[in-house]
C-alpha cells in the first residue's frame, strides 16, 4: 500500500511527528509540502499545526483534493495539552475532509512553543492572541 506524507510546520514541532511517521515504514513514496505528487498513494498521512483553532490554509486546500484515499491526520499545537482542548481542532480539520475518504487515525499533541514566538505571535496580533488565551483559558 503506498504512502505518502504531507506536512507542514514552521517551527519543526510538526516536522519532528512526519519525521517519526516516515521512520516507522519503508515505502513513503513521498514526503514534504503539500503537493499533488502526494495524492498518488493510498494512505496519506497529513501534518498540521494549529492556527485559529483549526489548520493552515495550504493543509485546507490540500485535503479538498482527497478522494478515495486513506487519511491519518496529525498535528501539533501550542495553547493547550488536555483532549478537550485538541479534540475541537482535530474535529475542524477532519471536516476538511471529503467524505469519499476514510480517516483511519488521527494523533495530536502540544508542540514547543518558544517564549520569542509567543512574543512575536502577541505583537503580530495582540487582539487574536488574547482571544486564543482566553479560549483556551476556558478549558480549564
Ligand atoms: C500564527 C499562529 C497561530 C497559532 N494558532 C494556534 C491556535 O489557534 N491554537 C494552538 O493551540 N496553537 C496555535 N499556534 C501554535 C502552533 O500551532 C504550535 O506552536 C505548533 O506546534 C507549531 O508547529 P510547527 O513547529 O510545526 O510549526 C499558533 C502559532 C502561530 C505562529
């Protein structure tokens, strides 16, 4: 069965879980950015780290073009670590989807966050950082 992974991650926490994924196989025909190389497969392994309480926009996109594929989603996120806090952002991306798909498994957890980047994220959009610490802040 050919496989193929498909991640995105700009600090690395996400790249380390694809990493980990393509270690466990042989036959990873492909594995990087969203790309239409990956759809010949039939698993596909799609990365993600949490923006918005959802993904990314390129991971949106991406999963809009599966069809009669095998989904495992993974992900990595950085304002919370309890399944009430991760099972709503794994919820939203499975909605992406398409329904001719068949999500066999899905694995996601609290990546690094580095003080700077809290600070850049903070300064880059004050309002929507407080929005996601609030929100996040509700959950416990
Ligand atoms: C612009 C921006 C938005 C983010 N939004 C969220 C979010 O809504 N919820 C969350 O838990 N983490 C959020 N994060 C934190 C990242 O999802 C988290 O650090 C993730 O592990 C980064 O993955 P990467 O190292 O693969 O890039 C956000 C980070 C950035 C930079």
């Amino acid at each position: 069965m050919k496989k193929s992974i498909v991640y995105i991650s700009v600090t690395k926490n996400t790249e380390l879980l694809a990493n980990t994924i393509k270690n466990q196989f042989n036959d990873v025909s492909y594995i990087g950015s969203p790309s239409d190389e990956a759809l010949d497969a039939d698993i596909i392994f799609v990365g993600f780290w949490a923006q918005a309480f959802a993904c990314p926009q390129p991971i949106k996109d991406f999963l809009a073009k599966l069809d009669n594929k095998k989904v495992f989603l993974f992900g990595t996120a950085g304002y919370g670590s309890t399944p009430e806090f991760f099972n709503p952002i794994m919820d939203a991306v499975a909605s992406f989807v398409p329904e001719t798909n068949k999500i066999v498994g899905t694995f996601i957890c609290q990546g690094k966050v580095s003080e700077a980047k809290m600070n850049a994220i903070k300064e880059a959009d004050a309002t929507k950082f407080e929005t996601c610490l609030f929100t996040m802040l509700c959950y416990f």
